[in-house]
C-alpha cells in the first residue's frame, strides 16, 4: 500500500513542534495516508533501512535496502557508507546507471523550516536526481530540488543548491563551477 505524493515540485506545511501524536497525524496526511499507526510503520522501517544502508560494509546491500525505501537507484550504482538519503521521502530521490555517491552523503527532497520561519522561507518537497555517470565526493550535500548533471563531478564537502550541468565540476559551499570537461 503506497500513498505517495506526486514526484513534482509542491508546498509542505512549516514545521511545528507537536506531541508525537499530533505530529504521527499530520505526517500522515501530508504524505497522503490515513491511518497515522500505519504511516508510523512505515516510517520506523524506513528508518532502519536507512541506518542499516548506512552502517553495511557491502555496496549492493546498501543499495538494496535504500530501493526497499523508495529510492529509484539505476545499475552497477555505488553507495558508499554513511549515505544519508532523505528520510520522509525516499522516493523523491532518483540515482541513474553509473553514478557514485562517495560515502558521507546527505541527499536532501524536502525543506520544512519553523513556523517562525514561514515569512523569510518555504516549506517544500521537490525531486532530487543524480544523472549517469555522476560523481558525488565524499561529504557533499545535495539540496532539494536539484539535478546532477551526467558525468558532472561534485567536490568533496560541497554543498549543492543549484543544477550542476552535465560534464562540469562544481565544489564549494556553495557549489561553484570549477570547470567543464568533455565527456
């Protein structure tokens, strides 16, 4: 039983500190499920599946259980240890044929900022794809919303707010182009 979002760019509401009750609820609905025990369920596997992908020492097991997630993973893909993929939505997250997250990774799909916040910043879910042959190094932080360009490179603790182009370089926080190169 899959309720998921639509994959497409879209609103969340803000964060707010609730009882874990009240929170289970809202979750549930935001992600489109109506028994919040169920959802809850769902949520407690997922996170097991991402800490044990994280912590396993063999690449196609990671792999496995990050598909088991959600995650749209594409062939002969590397997942290094420490990979971080976004934890409510999983399946907001696509890695094409080829590409390597290095290890230490953070892929976030979604941005929900304190209500406090609501004025100076938005609250949103939006897709996140690692294109072919793409290279995340080790430590880099890829933001919502974005795309990795195929065969593009991103630099060791880079931080990405922004599309990388295909065959380019980017590293830095934030990422910047540091050249491009044919394929």
């Amino acid at each position: 039983m899959k309720a998921y979002l639509e994959i497409k760019r879209q609103p969340l509401p803000n964060y707010k500190s609730e009882s874990l009750m009240k929170t289970l609820h809202r979750s549930a609905r935001i992600h489109g499920y109506h028994c919040a025990l169920w959802f809850g369920i769902i949520r407690w596997k997922d996170h097991l599946l991402n800490v044990w992908a994280g912590r396993c020492a063999w690449n196609g097991l990671r792999i496995k259980l990050q598909r088991w997630r959600g995650v749209n993973i594409g062939k002969h893909v590397h997942i290094g240890p420490n990979v971080t993929i976004d934890y409510p939505f999983p399946y907001f997250v696509t890695i094409e044929d080829g590409a390597s997250l290095a290890g230490g990774n953070y892929i976030l799909a979604h941005s929900t900022p304190l209500e406090y916040h609501q004025r100076c910043t938005e609250s949103f879910v939006a897709p996140v794809v690692v294109h072919r042959n793409a290279w995340i190094g080790v430590n880099a932080i890829l933001m919502p919303g974005i795309e990795v360009g195929e065969g593009a490179i991103v630099g060791a603790g880079a931080v990405v707010t922004q599309n990388v182009p295909p065959n380019t370089m980017v590293a830095g926080v934030p990422a910047r182009t540091i050249k491009t190169f044919e394929p």
